[in-house]
C-alpha cells in the first residue's frame, strides 16, 4: 500500500490470509501456506508475465473478485468498460423481470430442442 499498488495478484500461495483478507488491501492467491516468502528473489519489476494463459503487460487493467481474476489489455479498457456496462444492465433488467414473474425463458426451451432434448411437461 505505501507503495502505491493496486492490489496483489499471485501465482503461488500467502500467508498471514486472515490479516490480509480482513483489510482494504485486494490479494489473490492460488492458496495459503504457513511458510514464508523468499525476500531475495526471484522476480522482476514491469515485465510482461503470463498467468493461467494470460499475458499481462505493464500497464493492463487487473481486476478480480471472489471468483478470479481477468487482465485487460490497455488498449481495450474503454470498450470492454462498455460493454461491462451493458452486460450489468442487461442483468439488472433479467432480475427485475424474473422477481416480477415476466421472464420469458421459451429461448431456453428453444435451446434445448434445437440441441435434440425432449422437454416434458
């Protein structure tokens, strides 16, 4: 944090989780361990690294949540924001028609015919 970071993203495991999970400091961590870090390497500062078969370069929007994490180019930012947007509010409006009883799911059925299932009333 006094380094001005965003947030930590880790291939490998923490510790010390429920201090760091407790606080405002985002940490994503493939696990936990009760063993310590090597402080003398190895790493690199600024370089493009590659995670999970993503490549992530310097300056890429990292973002993540309880479910995982997602790298996007920088070049892209404001479109794949966009199109967040719209994917978020088109969300909001499924919710509301399902908690009203509107939804319209025949497309679901639809789905399931053209892909050879029988639909049983």
């Amino acid at each position: 944090m006094r380094r001005k970071l965003g947030g930590l993203v880790i291939s490998g495991a923490i510790r010390n989780s429920e201090e760091l999970l407790a606080g405002s400091f985002p940490v994503f961590a493939l696990g936990v361990t009760h063993r310590g870090p090597f402080r003398d390497g190895p790493g690199e500062v600024n370089l493009p690294i590659a995670l999970s078969g993503m490549v992530i370069l310097p300056g890429d929007l990292v973002c993540g949540d309880a479910d995982g994490v997602v790298s996007v180019p920088r070049h892209e930012v404001e479109e794949v924001h966009a199109l967040a947007l719209k994917k978020h509010d088109d969300e909001l409006r499924l919710m509301a028609q399902i908690k009203a009883g509107t939804s319209d799911r025949r497309w679901v059925d639809e789905l399931l015919i053209r892909n050879g299932c029988s639909i049983e009333s």
